[in-house]
C-alpha cells in the first residue's frame, strides 16, 4: 500500500459517508504527494500522450471508481429511507397487514407440522410392523431348521 494511504477496503454501507470522506482524503493527499507541481499562470498545458502511464494516473483512475461506487451506495441507503408520505398511520396499517400476514402463515405452518406429525405417527408404525413381520420370519425359519428332539 501507498506511504500515506488508508485502508481502501470497502466497509459496511452504515459506514459509506465516512468512507467517502476517507477516499476523499486520500485522493487529495495522493494528489499532493506524487502530482507534479502547476502553474495556473498558463490553464492550457500540453499533455504528452507518449509517456508511460504513472502511479499517479492510476491512484486517480482508482480513487475515482471508489468514489463513484461509495456515492452510488449512499444513493441506495437514501432511497431505502422512509419517505415524507409516510405518516404514523400508513406504518401502523402497514404493520398491522403484515402481523395478519404473519398470523396466517403461523397457522399454515401448524397445520403442516400437525399433518408431518399424523404421517410421522404411521411411518413409524409401519416400520414396526415391518420389524415385527422379519423377526416372525426368522424365528420362523430357525424353528423350522432346527429339529425338535
């Protein structure tokens, strides 16, 4: 890592206006540190477009996908926020659609555990069923071979 450079691994989104103003600094202090000095005496200055690609141009190609990307993701959260419409009243009928929701889903899943549990009961029963017809069999089988004396 850069002399100078915090850490540029994204964080959580919670953390994304922190993180721009991280990014922002170390675009600044990069840009102090390896950016060769200016003349604002001549705004036009000629750009040699033979010469090899620097650190510098690098660090700003990335400091400006950082940028672009910790923006984007407050975007995100700012659009995730609640909006001025609504009110108490709209998030108490919101709230209280969604326990309904959640009452019925309650009793469906009661029902199917209590038909799991029916089905349970007659797997179970078949399998004794089962073991008791194969132990019959065999002593069945180990009498027959058996002589009596």
């Amino acid at each position: 890592m850069h002399e100078g450079v915090r850490s540029l691994s994204p964080g959580p989104r919670a953390l994304a206006s922190p993180q721009l103003a991280d990014q922002f600094c170390n675009a600044i202090g990069v840009l102090q540190q390896c950016g060769p000095p200016a003349s604002f005496s001549n705004i036009q200055t000629a750009i040699n477009k033979d010469q090899p690609a620097n650190p510098t141009e690098e660090y700003a190609q990335l400091f400006a996908a950082l940028i672009a990307r910790t923006a984007k993701d407050i975007d995100v959260l700012i659009d995730s926020l609640p909006s001025e419409e609504s009110t108490a009243a709209l998030q108490a009928a919101s709230l209280h659609r969604l326990e309904e929701e959640n009452h019925e889903a309650a009793a469906r899943l009661e029902e199917v555990v209590y038909r799991g549990d029916a089905l349970l009961e007659k797997i179970q029963s078949a399998l004794a069923d089962i073991a008791q017809s194969q132990l019959k069999t065999r002593s069945g089988s180990h009498s027959q071979a058996l002589p009596e004396p």
